[in-house]
C-alpha cells in the first residue's frame, strides 16, 4: 500500500485506514474474550492501548517491512461503524512475502465478511503491490479461521505439533500460504476456491 493509502472497497465493505473515532470499537470486540481466544493478546484489551495503536498507525506506512499494520473493516452502508480489521505484515527480510491476519466482530460473523475483506486484500497484495505470497497462520482448532483460508485458496502448507503454549496447554499452528502466481492462474479468483 502506498503511504497516502485511504480505502479499498467490495460490493459490501470498505477497507479504510483506522482512526481516532475507531479506538473504542477496536477495544470492545478484542476484549470479548471469544474474539481474543485465538489472537496474540489477552482479554480485555484496554481502551488506553486501543488509542495508542490507532496513534501508531497513523505515523506508519502501511508496507513496512517487519511491522504490522491494520486496516480497518466497515460496511459500505455505515463506513464510519468498525466491524473488524485485518493486518498485513511484509517480511523484514523479504518484504515480497505478506503475512495476513484477521479479526471480525462476532456481531457480524456469517454473513461471509472475512471473506470478502481478505479476498480483497489477497486482491490487492497481488494486483497492486505485486506481492510474491500471501501467508498466514492460524491455532488448528480455529476451524472458522483455517476453512476460510481455503475458500480464498490458501494451501495448507504444514503444521506445526504443540508450537505455542495456551494457557496450561500446548496448541498445534497450522501453516497457510497462496502465491500470487496460483492466484493470477485463477484468474484472481479467489472466493469459493477449495
């Protein structure tokens, strides 16, 4: 994405740079602890740190290698109503290679919204940056999360045995990946592949 990034849209979605109106929306659905249960942070997800990340990606560009950064998702009908958002991270040390992730408010989940955000961005990583693959990751009894990378035709590329703790526990990680030229050999079809 360049630096003046503002919004990429779908037939239902706008994908859009955060903003400061976007803090407490973000800190609300990552408190739930059934949003936070297969993600990186733990609930509640204070407000103060929502407003602090929201600060952060303003200042950043959006295709730093190395770094995450989140776009939010909003409803074309209502763009100023977060829903969800999801982040690209391009390597450090090959910034070709885009790592992906999602999160959906629960209030809007089966309506195939992940769906369509993430086969937009795969669009976009692939058309507009020319990006080489898009990877992802994701806890292997996060079945939701692991179906959708196949519809968009992600592969299944391996998975990794006990590879992060989990509480008392130790979660298998399942490992998934789409190289642009799969993609372009679909036709930049995406959605309802696998």
């Amino acid at each position: 994405m360049d630096i003046d990034f503002d919004r990429l849209l779908t037939p239902r979605l706008v994908l859009r740079r955060f903003t400061s109106a976007d803090a407490s929306r973000l800190a609300a659905y990552r408190s739930m602890p059934e949003v936070a249960r297969f993600q990186g942070w733990d609930a509640p997800y204070p407000a103060e740190r929502a407003e602090a990340f929201v600060a952060w990606l303003s200042e950043h560009h959006p295709d730093e290698p190395g770094e995450w950064y989140q776009v939010a998702i909003a409803e074309r009908e209502d763009p100023d109503r977060l829903i969800g958002d999801c982040g690209i991270r391009p390597r450090a040390d090959e910034p070709a290679i885009v790592d992906i992730g999602f999160t959906l408010d629960p209030s809007v989940h089966g309506r195939g919204y992940a769906t369509e955000a993430i086969g937009e961005m795969v669009r976009y990583l692939f058309e507009d940056r020319r990006k080489h693959k898009a990877c992802a990751d994701c806890d292997a009894r996060n079945e939701a999360s692991w179906r959708l990378m196949e519809r968009l035709g992600f592969r299944r590329e391996g998975t990794l045995r006990e590879s992060y703790r989990d509480g008392d526990t130790w979660a298998n990680e399942h490992l998934y990946g789409l190289l642009a030229a799969d993609w372009h050999g679909r036709g930049g079809d995406v959605v309802g592949v696998g």
